[in-house]
C-alpha cells in the first residue's frame, strides 16, 4: 500500500511539533470551499486538504495545498495550468508541482523543474501524500544532524526549510528515448501514447523508476520542449518537441 494522506497529515503535524520555529500549519479548508475551488478533487487528497491547506515556512515562504492557491495559468516551467498545482515556487528558479490529470482530475506524481538545468526534470515523489512524508523526515534529519553536530554539518537553514532541493543534488541517473525507437512496443498503454507522439519526441516510462531522480528528455531534433505527462496513469513523462502536434486523444 502507498502513502496515505493521513500518512502525510501525520508527519507534517511531527514537522510541526519538533521545528515550530521554522513550520507552522496553515488550517485545512471545508468540503464546500474545496469544491468550489475543484470540482473533482479525489477523495484522499481531500482529506489532506481538510486538514492542512499549507505549509508556512520560516515565516515568508509558503508550501500550498489548497488549489485555489496552488492552481495557476500556463508556464513553461510546469506547462498547462489545467494539468499542474504548483506546490512552492522558489527563488533559485526551482518549482514544485503534482501532476493532474486533465480527464479524471486525479492528483498524481510530483515533479520539479529548475531554471538552472536544461532538458532535466526531477521526478520527487509517485504522490503528493509521498512526497509531503519525504519533505517532513528530510527536513526532521537535517535538522537533527545540524543538532547534533554544527561543527561537523555545513547545511543551513535554507536546507532544512527547503529538503526537497536536495533532489538537484543528484546526477542525472535516467535519459529518455526517443519515441521513434518505441513503435514496435508490445505495452499497449505505451503504444498509444506513442502513437500520438513524433518521433522526436523524448519519453521516460515512470513505472521502470523509483523517485527521486533526475531524468534527462531532451527531443532529438534539439528543439525547446514542454514536459508532459501521458497515459491512463499519467505514467509516462514525455518531452514534447514545442508547437508539434499531438494525435487527438494523446
């Protein structure tokens, strides 16, 4: 069984507990004022929600939601707004978002994207339950060895505010392939996302993966991408070629 969203409810409220000077919880929202802002808000994602609608961080900054906060406009950084709520937007020019599917209105994997590295997304987290867990434990760790050994332990308090940037720490230990190479897969899922996609195209299959990684989709023709997520699980990231287009459907 995955994280739960009671799983994350649970550790956010430790995050609380043993840092109260750096997290403090912001107040979870209604059923009604989280349907207002989502219609198709999934069942666990609600509960979370109920509980928690943010995260406030050393006072400034703010990990959101709730989406009537974290639901925003099309950028190149996370792509359409109607597929992403951006979780924290920080001033590296690293942001943080989960995936939705534009269909069911599912909230999926959690991605980042960094204005720093080109072609290379991160993939923290199979859910937002599971990466809120990670954020919580990370961030308790950091703390706990600076506690214990400041003389020994450089990370300060921006790493301990921030653990989900450790994630761009990493080499990149995943490339994608080109979709030209995957047309004579015997997956079905995958073989209908390929066949919405050109060939340049450059895809990951995240259910081969265990985040967190780097990935690198860069489309082979060597023009801008957009990152996108496809298949009925929304289990294949694909770096699409910008302005190419996609079989309806895809």
């Amino acid at each position: 069984m995955g994280v739960t969203a009671q799983d994350a409810i649970e550790a956010l409220r430790e995050l609380e507990r043993c840092l109260p000077e750096v997290f403090t919880l912001e107040p979870g929202g209604t059923d009604a004022e989280l349907t207002e802002a989502e219609p198709r808000l999934p069942d666990d994602i609600r509960v979370l929600l109920r509980a928690v609608s943010a995260v406030r961080i050393g006072g400034d900054d703010h990990l959101h939601l709730d989406p009537r906060l974290s639901r925003v406009e099309r950028q190149w950084m996370w792509g359409p707004g109607e597929e992403t709520r951006v979780l924290l937007s920080l001033a590296t020019g690293d942001h943080f978002f989960v995936d939705v599917h534009p269909g069911t209105g599912a909230w999926g994997a959690v991605f980042s994207q960094s204005a720093d590295f080109s072609h290379t997304y991160a993939y923290c987290a199979r859910s937002l339950p599971e990466f809120l867990v990670d954020y919580a434990r990370e961030a308790l760790a950091l703390a706990d060895r600076v506690r214990t050994g400041p003389d020994a332990y450089d990370e300060g308090e921006f790493d301990i505010q921030f653990p989900c940037e450790s994630v761009w720490h990493r080499r990149v230990t995943v490339f994608g392939t080109p979709v030209a190479e995957l047309r004579d897969t015997d997956d079905p899922d995958l073989a209908a996302v390929a066949a919405g996609l050109p060939d340049e195209a450059s895809l990951v299959d995240l259910r081969t993966v265990e985040p967190p990684l780097l990935m690198k989709l860069r489309p082979t023709e060597g023009r801008p991408e957009e990152f996108m997520r496809f298949g009925p699980e929304r289990q294949f990231a694909v770096a699409v070629p910008d302005g190419a287009l996609l079989a309806a459907g895809t």
